[in-house]
C-alpha cells in the first residue's frame, strides 16, 4: 500500500496520458449523525437546501465504510495512475475506531496505485470547524503532510489544507506558509513550463460565482479572492474539491472549480459516486459515477 500523504518527491512519469481517481467526503461517522431525525429536524435542514433521509438512528459507521469498501473495488478494477482522497476521511478526528477502519480500509487498494490525502475539516480539527496547533499535529501523525505537491507526468497536482483557509483564525502562521508554499509551486511550474497544474482541496474556493457571498460549503471571500488571482494569473484552469456532498461546477476567468459528491452520504440528489478524472496531453476530462451502479 503506498500511502502518501507527504510528497513522494518530483518523480517524472513517462505518459502524459493517464487517468486519476478523486474521492470526496468517505467520513466514515457520517450516517450515523443523521441518523434518528425528526421529522422537524428533516424539515429544518431541507429548508437549507440539505437532503437528508429520516432513518432510525443508529451508532457506528458501517454504512459508511460499506460505501469506502464499494469504492476500493472499483479503484481495484480500474487500476488508475493513483486516487487522491479530498478530505473528510472520517466525521469525526477524536475517534480511533473511524480513523483506524478508514486506514484499514484504505490498505486494501492495490499497493501499486498511490493514495493522496487530503485533510476535510472533519479530519483536522477537534471541533469539526477551527484547526489548532494540537489538531493539526495529531492529523499529521497519522496521514502525513497537509499540504504538498506532486508530478505525474507532465501535470503538477497542489494538495491544499483548506480547513486553515477556511477558518485560520488559531494557526495565522500556517495560512501565511500555504500562500507560500502555493506562489512558489506556480512560479516553478511557469519556469519550467509544465503541462497541466491541478488544484485539489476539501473546501471548493466556490460553488457559483467567484463573488459569491460566504458560507459554510465555500471559502471566505477575502482568501479566496487572493487564492483565484494568483491562480488565475498562473494560468491554472482546473481545481477539484469536495465537502458540499453533492456535486457542482462553475467557472470564473478560466479557472473551474469542480465539486464532487461524496462517498459517503449524500446531502442531496446526487447519489454516493466516486470521479474519474482523464489527462491527454492538455486536456482535463472528468465523470461522476453512480457507486449503485458499478
């Protein structure tokens, strides 16, 4: 099993054609906290535009994990180049039971197929919003760097932490070193003229408009502005993302913000899928698919 979460270093891969899994939101937990609603419960957040169903409630995350072990197998099947997991790896990072079966699960991938962490908000923070020096120490102990880089052919992939984008409030630091760590990995991309350059994050920067008001399924608009001038200057046209469990897309000066549904639970129509994501040349194409029908 290759895990990595830290960069494996600017190994060049000879085809420039290949094809990448992307998951969003497998948060092994996740079923369970919506489970036992009432009906007024389900009413307030459809009211939100949230689509939950009313089940009895339940402990555990079997449901969850049966959805992850669905997913394995197609990764299995299709043997891509790798898989790159966007965040909320499990609902809740205090729990060592969600933690170690996302991980035991995880090792069932092909270990000739890469795994990429990505950390979600409910994977880096103790309260589900706001990462601290502590939480942030923890996640890194058990799936490696938050953020990193990587090659694959000629195309440039940036991981991001954008829980700290989102809400950095406790770690002003680690903003300041990911706007960093972002401006040089696009200043060398342009030097040495790479192909393609993707960004893949937890938090789509929007879900519509650029100048979308904030909310809790975007980033704010103060850094996210900042992130799309940068990365529309550098000629970046493509991110992928997760977090919304449900899928949109949206574009703004060239640059397209992908979001994908989840493994897990759905909050809306779009049903618990996994995306296939396809590099020829310079060309992104990507599909949602249905888990149900694989």
């Amino acid at each position: 099993m290759n895990f990595s979460g830290s960069p494996t270093g600017r190994q060049q891969h000879p085809s420039s054609s290949f094809r990448f899994v992307f998951l969003a939101d497998t948060q092994l937990g996740c079923y369970a906290t919506f489970s036992g609603l009432s009906e007024e419960q389900v009413a307030h957040f459809e009211s939100l535009g949230i689509r939950v169903d009313r089940v009895p409630s339940v402990d555990g995350f079997e449901w969850d994990a049966r959805q992850y072990r669905r997913a394995v197998q197609v990764i299995n099947a299709a043997r891509p180049a790798f898989v790159a997991i966007g965040g909320d790896l499990v609902d809740d990072a205090n729990s060592e039971d969600q933690i170690n079966e996302f991980l035991a699960i995880t090792a069932d991938i092909d270990p000739e197929v890469p795994v990429h962490f990505i950390p979600g908000n409910h994977d880096i923070t103790f309260d589900t919003v706001s990462p601290t020096p502590a939480s942030m120490a923890a996640y890194r102990d058990v799936f490696g760097r938050d953020y990193y880089s990587f090659v694959y052919g000629d195309t440039l992939f940036i991981t991001l932490n954008t829980p700290v984008i989102d809400r950095p409030e406790h770690v002003p630091d680690e903003w300041e070193g990911q706007l960093g760590f972002l401006q040089d990995e696009l200043d060398q991309a342009a030097r040495r003229r790479t192909g393609n350059v993707i960004i893949m994050g937890h938090h789509p920067l929007f879900l519509d408009t650029a100048d979308e008001e904030d909310s809790y399924w975007n980033l704010p608009l103060e850094r996210r502005a900042t992130l799309l001038d940068l990365l529309t200057r550098s000629g970046v046209r493509i991110g992928f993302a997760g977090h919304y469990h449900r899928n949109a897309t949206a574009s703004d000066g060239g640059f397209t913000q992908v979001t994908s549904g989840p493994v897990g639970y759905p909050l809306g129509v779009d049903p618990s899928g996994y995306r296939l994501v396809e590099i020829s040349d310079s060309k992104v194409t990507h599909a949602y698919h249905a888990l149900s029908d694989t």
